[in-house]
C-alpha cells in the first residue's frame, strides 16, 4: 500500500467505523488493491451469476437486477460485466 492508501484506510477508519481496522481488514485492503490482484481478481468477467443463499436470494436477485439497468442506462453494456464494474 502507498502512503496515501494508508492514510485513506487510517481516516475511513477513524471518522467512519469509528475504530481501529483489523489485521486482517489491513491485509485484505493491501491484496485487493494491489496492481496484480486487480488485474487478475476484479477484471474477471463475471458470466453466469446466482445466488444460493435462500435466506438473502431475493435480496440479492432484486439488486443484481438493478446493477444492471444501471449498466444499461450508463454505458449502454458496453464493457464486460466485472467486479471492477460492479464496484
């Protein structure tokens, strides 16, 4: 993580959860940001999504949906369906 990546987390953490993050938030942060991990985990196209979890399905199933008429009304679905995207 650059300086300015950990400042971010410091303040994120400070004003808006009010505590200091975990060891493991920290490490989680630092994988996914990194240039390597972003190339191979959330530029992967994302093909066939479903949900599982019959407790959240529903749920789930109505916010997919509106990501994407989202996507449709942005740009048109013109780029690949991503967790880069989804972000």
């Amino acid at each position: 993580m650059s300086q300015d990546d950990i400042e971010f987390v410091q303040t994120y953490f400070a004003d808006t959860e009010k505590r200091d993050p975990t060891l493991t938030e920290i490490r989680v942060l630092d994988t996914y940001w990194s240039d390597h991990c972003r190339h191979t985990t959330f530029e992967t196209v994302l093909e066939n999504v479903d949900f599982k979890l019959d407790t959240l399905k529903e749920q789930l199933q109505k916010s997919y949906e509106k990501y994407l008429g989202l996507r449709q009304e942005v740009h048109g679905n013109r780029k690949e369906r991503t967790l880069m995207d989804m972000a």
